[in-house]
C-alpha cells in the first residue's frame, strides 16, 4: 500500500501489537475524521492560516485512502466512520458533502449493521437513504439560507453538519459566539429534523471559557432534538480545560462527546469519570494524526514531539529517540484503552466508546432521516 501521509513501520507493529490489539474490539467506528478530494478547494482563493500546528502535517485524503489506511493501522477490524470535508475556508462545501454522500451511499450499502431481514423495498429505502456503514455531515455555511441547509442535509448518507467558526464569511481568527457560525435558523432546523451536530468549540479559552458553556446549555435547552456532539471533548487538550469545563455540563446525559485529538490520559480519564462511558465516542481527527510522536503538557500548553519535518516543529528530539516514535493515532488510542482499563472498566466500555455509542446514536438519526 501506498498512502499519501504514512508508511507502516516495525515501531508501528509492534506499538499495536503490544498496546492496541488485545483490547481494540472487532467493529470499530471513527466518530470524526475528515475527507476530501484536491478539488474540494479552491487553491487560487487566500485561506485562513494559523501557521502552528496542524499546519503541513496533511493534505486531501479521500474515502479509499482512508479505508486504506483503516485496513493497514487495524488489521482484522471492521472499521466504520462518521466523516465530513476539511473546513477550510476556502473549501467547496458543496462539492465536498456531496462526495461524501455519493460514495456513502451506495459502497457501504452491504453492510447496513441492521440484522433484520427487509423486503426489497425497504432495502431500496435504506440504500437510497444510506443506512447503516459509514455516514457523512454536511459543512455548512452560516451565511447560507434554511432552504439550502435542509437541501444539503436531503443529500443521502449526510446526517447532520459540522459547522465551522473558519466558515464565518472573513473570519480573521479571535473569539467569537458558537451562533455566528452555527445561527439559530440553523439550529431550528435541525432540531425539527433532530439531525447531528458535531461541535468544535471557538474561543480560546475553549471548555473553560463561561460564555462557551452557557452556549452550550441554551442549545440543549432551545433545541433537544438536535443530537449535539462536542468535538475533542471541548478541545481539552490539557488539563485544566476539562478540570474546569466538565463539571457543569457533567448532568445534561443527552449531551454526547468525541474524543478525536486528545492524547492527555487524564483528560480522558475526567471525562469517563464526569460523563461514563455511554456518552464518549472515540474519534481520529485523521488525517492529523498521521503525525509520528507524542505529547507533553506544560500548564494549558501541549507540545507535539514529532520527528515530522513541519515548519512548526522545534522541540526536536534526539534521532535515537525520535526513531521511537509511532503514529500519535496510535498513542491517543492507547492513551484511551489505558485509561479506560486503569479506571477498572472492561471490554464492555471499550466497545460502547470504540462503536457501540456512536452505531446507536447514528442509527437514531438515520430513523428520522427517513422523514426528511
Ligand atoms: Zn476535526
């Protein structure tokens, strides 16, 4: 195999085979990672830079290269996703939800994950909406009217959105209101629909920031129906995010997580103390985490120790160290197990975080998508 972004080494090997395989279930479902074609973006339009990491580690992967990727990193597992484009403000949302919906559509229709025998015209039913396998969000522009949001969320396989603060028309960066990329039309919508909504947090302060949680809690109060996912659980990368964020969103059980990005063990562990183990879905983030190293906390800060050759990288680390390194997918699936096991949880836990959870939730959702 040849994939754009990694080549599978011995490190590898034997990393999942010592960390990873004994415990990793045989379906797993990646609850957020992203996809494109070169196409997808407009490279003759300025996009909005942040010039640090995850800058340069990635570039387009497609669906094939990402079931690619998929067999080699987890031999002998079934692997579905919940996938959606790269929000980059130059992207074609258009073009690229309606790649995702097309190749969902009609590749995964085999595996449909519902063992019930249908009659011919369920079947169709099912196919034409995209039931079971692998399903897709919708970028969405907040500047686009209702009628083109329900549009896009008509497009088989596509069961919700995954707004952007980066899609904000000008964006320049800085903090700003989850409701100016995520408008309240949008939302009324969406819980007429109880479509899916996977959220990343603006604001720098993230999960800590007051304003974010009040938002967070006038969106379960105003629209119930929506199945809102916080992405990167708040974004806690390091501590203090989740020491100070989860607590007050801890009672919502509605309220659901992906886990996708974070390394930090006690991170995770917070989060299975504060949420348990029926509201986290474990999540890549791919294709960033092709990334070859691991990661340190200092205060609110992670440092990537990567043996990658990106701009940003200068906490550079000897070469008989950085030969260590396996790909940081793999260090945050094993900093997740590890936690998972140390808090005294088993193989029932690592399968509701690793597919069960997000089969369940999404299954909801395709239900109701058959009256969109
Ligand atoms: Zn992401």
């Amino acid at each position: 195999m040849s994939h754009p972004y990694f080549e599978y080494t011995d490190v590898d090997r034997a990393f999942f085979e010592e960390r990873i395989d004994p415990w990793l279930p045989e379906r797993i479902f990646d609850a957020h990672r992203h996809v494109r074609l070169p196409e997808h973006v407009d490279e003759s339009q300025e996009r909005f830079k942040r010039g640090t990491f995850p800058e340069g580690i990635a570039g387009p992967e497609s669906i094939e290269e990402a079931r690619e990727a998929y067999a080699v990193l987890f031999p002998d597992r079934e692997v579905e996703m919940l996938a959606f484009g790269s929000p980059q403000s130059n992207c074609d949302c258009e073009a690229s939800n309606a790649y995702v919906s097309e190749t969902f559509a009609w590749n995964d229709d085999a595996r449909t994950g519902v063992s019930v025998p249908r009659t011919e015209r369920e079947d169709e039913h099912v196919r034409s909406k995209g039931r079971g396998g692998s399903v897709g969000l919708a970028l969405s522009r907040p500047d686009w009217s209702v009628e083109k949001l329900a549009e896009e969320l008509r497009r088989p396989a596509i069961i919700g959105v995954k707004p952007y603060e980066r899609l904000i028309p000008d964006f320049q960066g800085g903090d700003v209101s989850i409701f100016e990329f995520l408008p309240h039309e949008h939302l009324e919508l969406l819980h007429e629909l109880g479509a899916w909504v996977t959220l990343h947090l603006p604001r720098k302060e993230r999960l800590a920031d007051r304003a974010n949680i009040e938002e967070i809690i006038e969106i379960r109060a105003r629209y119930p129906e929506v199945k809102l996912v916080i992405a990167h659980l708040g974004r806690s990368y390091a501590g203090r995010y989740a020491r100070e964020g989860f607590p007050p969103l801890a009672d919502d059980e509605g309220l659901l997580f992906d886990n996708s990005a974070v390394l930090n063990p006690a991170v995770h562990a917070l989060a299975l103390d504060r949420f348990g183990p029926e509201r986290i879905m474990w999540a890549s983030d791919q294709p960033v985490f092709y990334m070859r190293g691991r990661r340190r906390w200092e205060g609110d800060r992670y440092i990537n120790l990567t043996s990658g050759d990106y701009e940003w990288n200068t906490d550079r680390q000897p070469p008989e160290v950085e030969a260590t390194y396996t790909l940081s997918l793999y260090e945050a699936i094993a900093a997740c197990l590890d936690t998972i096991l140390a808090l005294g949880f088993g193989d029932d836990e690592i399968s509701a975080i690793f597919h069960g959870n997000a089969r369940r939730q999404i299954d909801e959702v395709l239900a109701r998508k058959e009256r969109w």
